[in-house]
C-alpha cells in the first residue's frame, strides 16, 4: 500500500507478495520494503513464522522479529486449504513480486507453482530461494543456511588448522541468499521494463555461499591444492591477522599492500623486514608469514591494545579489534553514519536497531515500524482484494484466517 512515506522511495508502488518464513525470504523482502515496496507477508494462522519464537525474546516476540520484518503488512492465511490457496492466486495476480523459500515442489503441490501464477500474471517475478535450487538430484533435500555453508565450502575453511571446523556466528548462507534474491529482483525488474514479461528466479543456498569462495575451485583445479582453515590468518595475503596484545586483547592488522608493509615495519621497529627485496611484494611475504607475524606479535604483545591502534593509526595502517554488541552500540563513527537507529514500540518503548543499506543520496530507504502482529493486515489485505464481510466470517470461522 503506497503512502505519501513510501511515494518518494525507488521501489513505491511495488506490491511484493512473501510466502517465506524465517530468514532467507523474509530478509530479502525486508530490503524491499526498506526501499518502498508494500510487502504482504503470509504467515500460518495461530503460529505465524517461526521467527517470532527465535532468539531472545520480549514480551513472547523475537527482537529479531522488529528488525527482520519491519515495513511489512502481515496476513494470516492457511496456503494448505484450498480457501487459502485461492486468495494467494488474488494476491498474486496484483503482485509485481512474490518471495518464496519452501523446499522445491511445495507450492507446485499448492496449485501455487510458476507455471500456474505466471499464467494468470504474466509480469510477475517469482523468487525461489531453497537449500540446494529448483533442479538437479539434491532439489528435494531439506536444506538450511549452515548445510548451505558447508557444502558451498566455506564451513571446510572456518576454525584453526586440525580442528573442527566452526560456524560464521550469524546465518550468513541465507542472508547471500537473500541479498542474491534482490540482485535477481532488480535485475528482473529492469527486463520486465523492456519486454513486459517476469520471469522465474532460483537462488540456491549453497551456490550463494560458493560464489563467495574467491579462489578456492580454479587453485584446485590447477594445482590440486585443497585450501584449508587457517585460523585468523589470510592465506597467501601477508600480514593479515590477528595478534595477541598485553592485555590479552587482539588487534587485527592488515599490513599486506606494498607500501602499507613497509610502514607497518617502520612501526614496530624492523627496517630489515621493510627493506628486504624478498619481501617487496605479496607473493615473497607469504611465503615468509610465520615469521612477519612472529616479529608483528612480538611487538603487539608488549602493547595494550589502545596503545597499537593509536600508533598503527598514526602510520595509516590499517587495523581494528573484534567489536561485540557494546562496541557497536557506543561507537561514534556507527552513530555518525547514522546505522544505529532507534524505532519506537508500539508500547512506547525504544528499541537499537540496524540502519538501512545501501545508502542512496537521494532516495534513501525508511526505518519504518517494528514487525506487525500475526494477522495484524488481514482484514485491510482482504478489504483490498475486495473480499465481502460474509466471505470473511466464513474464513475466519473454519480457521483460515
């Protein structure tokens, strides 16, 4: 629903339709919406998307739930009855957009497949967003974010060398994927603009993992090297690493170009490593990185960690600490560019949440509100689609609604 709010943004008057539940959909039709779309979400009656329950809780709602589903109508709707099914057929045949992360063949057992809705909206984009793609003999495996991972191969690489491999703390495999959903949402949209026709979108987890992995298949391929974790280290780029400080802090210094080397060198006071032909360029420091670590840590730790930022900073050398929430939250330069934001509860309460990216100049994205109640939009929704007072008791009644 287009408002004089959303009239300016690039993506106004944009209807997405979102049959997603938990991260990878829901995330992808968030950035839409932060950009203008009107995002109807369907979520089962009585439960909703298992979001609401995951993480830390408020109230008996996720404060996840306000960051991944603001700007959202919320629709409470059962896809499995044919009742449910048919109203999603309505929205559809009015959307630009529809969003969907089942596992492949679902909505196909729906009557909701491509092939049915494109037949009754030719301009629509759908997206499919599914552990391992709409084909191939993996298509009918569950597949979540971290098996993603895994099987993309950056699970293989995470962890210290000979020890199990551990996970990225947050569920990066479906946020690519959803931020691969949108690159594919725009891209549709700009051809949709030249042929008036949509077109079918098949995002697989594990392939927006894989696409991230630099490197790694062409090395092997022509050398029969398997990468392998390396810890905090950058394999084949030197310096680039943590390092442990005298408060038993770390620093991360990343010292690799050229030039940056030799001032990192000057800093911690060895003029022959800055100087020595053999280490002038990437390639002769990785293969001596055992030793520039050791020589960088051995001044690190004799330093507090305040103390090598400010020095390493003087030398413009690039270098940080692991930030946690605290440091996040209190960091001037995250207040300055406005990323921390704060919404305000319906209750009246403020909540810290995420700024809007990507940043446009001119048209730049809303915050919005936090995420809807279940069911909150249903009957706004319902009065849209012109759906009658009688129709409606009806449906809510045999809990369709």
């Amino acid at each position: 629903m287009t408002t004089p709010e959303t009239r300016r943004l690039p993506l106004a008057d944009l209807k997405v339709l979102e049959l997603g539940q938990l991260i990878a959909g829901p995330f992808a039709t968030k950035l839409l919406g932060e950009f203008g779309a009107d995002v109807i979400k369907i979520e089962p009656p009585g439960t909703g998307d298992p979001l609401r329950k995951w993480r830390m809780l408020e109230d008996g709602t996720s404060l996840w739930w306000h960051v991944q589903t603001r700007n959202k109508r919320s629709v409470s709707l059962d896809l499995r009855s044919t009742e449910g099914q048919d109203l999603v057929r309505r929205l559809a045949a009015e959307a630009d957009v529809l969003v969907e992360n089942f596992r492949p063949g679902t909505l196909e057992g729906w009557g909701l497949g491509y092939d049915t809705l494109s037949a009754i909206n030719p301009t629509l984009i759908m997206v499919r967003i599914s552990g391992y793609g709409q084909t191939g003999p993996y298509r009918d495996k569950p597949g979540f974010g971290v098996i993603g991972e895994a099987m993309g191969g950056l699970r293989y690489l995470t962890g210290q060398p000979g020890e199990p491999s551990v996970r990225v703390g947050v569920s990066i495999g479906d946020s690519l994927s959803a931020l691969y959903a949108v690159i594919g949402t725009l891209l549709a949209l700009q051809e949709r603009h030249r042929s008036g026709l949509g077109q079918e979108i098949d995002v697989a987890l594990y392939e927006s993992v894989f696409a991230m992995m630099e490197s790694l298949l062409p090395e092997y391929d022509a050398s029969g090297e398997v990468r392998q974790p390396s810890g905090s280290a950058l394999p084949g780029i030197t310096p680039s690493n943590a390092y442990r400080c005298r408060d038993g802090d770390y620093v991360l210094i990343a010292g690799n170009g050229d030039s940056i080397f030799k001032r990192l060198m000057a800093v911690i006071d060895s003029p022959d490593l800055a100087e020595a032909p053999a280490l002038a360029h990437n390639d002769g420091r990785a293969r001596q990185a055992g030793m520039i670590d050791a020589a960088i840590e051995a001044w690190t730790r004799e330093r507090g960690r305040d103390a090598i930022l400010a020095a390493l900073d003087a030398a413009r050398v690039p270098a940080g600490y692991p930030y946690t929430a605290a440091d996040i939250a209190a960091d001037p330069h995250y207040l300055a560019r406005e990323m921390i934001q704060t919404f305000v509860r319906p209750d009246g309460r403020p909540l810290k949440v995420p700024g809007v990216l990507p940043r446009l100049g001119a048209t730049p994205g809303r915050l919005g509100n936090g995420g809807p109640a279940l069911g909150q939009h249903t009957e706004e929704v319902l009065d849209e689609l012109g759906i009658d007072d009688a129709t409606r008791a009806k449906l809510r009644s045999a809990g369709i609604i």
